[in-house]
C-alpha cells in the first residue's frame, strides 16, 4: 500500500477515535478532537497531492479517499447534533436537519455514481463539490474550535469570545447551503443516468 493510501485509510481510523473522543467525557477532550480533526483534514490534502505528484493514484485511492471524507463529515456532523442535544451550552447548534441534508446529498451522490459505473462511466468530481468539502470541514474546524474554547484559559478563550461564534454560525450555514446548491446541480446535470431508468 502507497503512502496517499496509507493516509486515507489512518483518515477513517482518526474517524472513530474522533467520534470516540467527542463523546468520552474526559479532560480536555475537544481541544484533543480538534487537534485530531485537524490532523485528518491534513491528510485529506496531503494524500491527494502525494498521489498525483508521485504518479502514485490508483483504483483504491480514487474510491476511498472521498468515501473516508464522506464519512469523516457526515460522522463529526451527526455528533455535533447530538452535542448539542445533551449540552444546551453549546454555542453554536448543530439541528438535525442539517445533517440530513448532509447525509442525503452524500448517499444521493455515491448512488448516483454507482449507477453510472453500472453503466461504465465515471463521474468525475467537479468544482463545487470541492467547495462543499472545504466548506464542511471549516465548518466543522470552527465548531470544534469553538467548543474546544470552552476548556482553555481565560485569558485565551476570551480572545475568540467576539468573533468566534458567529464565524462558526455563518460557516455552517454556507456548508450546508453548498451542500445542497452541489448536490442539486451535481443530479441536474446527470438527470440523463436516472431518468432512463424510469
């Protein structure tokens, strides 16, 4: 196994240690999530450009690399739901709705895909759903960071108090606001895959 490959998959296994990790009721344990989560969100950006840089991209690679990213985004978004739930202090809520529509974009777009492999085509990645990514995972950074706050000095936490949560607020939004323009653009201009199968 390469090293791009090696990367993705720690990303999946930094995935159940994060979720893990979020809902472990230990000391510092969102400033340790956010640490983790940035960690992932790195080898998210390095596997991609070791693999092309070395000529190192192969079939594995191109399946589970935005698979493990689906699964990092979808997994952190279902717990900050129910973070939220259990701690009213939360700053910034994370409704249920929210992951839904994250959820269902990502299974309506792997179905998508899986019905044009059927098929022999490959859908490729396109622009805004690297967006939405990049988007989900700031999003994620900012709640993460957010909470994280909550466990720092004063002196510290006080420094993020003014700008922080509405940062984290107008991240999610955005995130989910791509999610659905990507997910909705990406079966509009591929209606031709399923709409033969009516």
């Amino acid at each position: 196994m390469n090293l791009p490959n090696k990367l993705t998959v720690s990303r999946l296994g930094m995935t159940v240690l994060l979720v893990l990790l979020l809902q472990w009721p230990l000391p510092l344990r969102d400033t340790a999530a956010l640490l983790l989560f940035a960690t992932a969100a790195l080898t998210d950006f390095f596997d991609g450009r070791i693999a092309r840089e070395r000529g190192q991209i192969t079939n594995f690679g191109i399946l589970m690399d935005p698979l493990v990213d689906k699964v990092l985004v979808c997994s952190v978004f279902i717990v900050m739901v129910e973070r939220g739930r259990l701690d009213p202090q939360v700053p910034v809520q994370v409704h249920a709705w929210m992951a839904i529509v994250v959820v269902a974009r990502e299974l309506a777009i792997t179905g998508l895909r899986l019905l044009a492999a059927a098929k022999n085509l490959v859908l490729a990645a396109e622009r805004y759903g690297k967006h939405k990514t990049t988007s989900q995972m700031l999003a994620l950074g900012a709640l993460l960071t957010l909470q994280a706050a909550r466990e720092w000095p004063v002196a510290v936490a006080t420094w993020f108090q003014p700008w922080l949560p509405l940062l984290a607020l107008c991240a999610v939004w955005t995130a989910v606001l791509l999610t659905l323009w990507s997910g909705g653009l990406y079966l509009w201009r591929n209606r031709k895959l399923y709409l033969t199968e009516v």
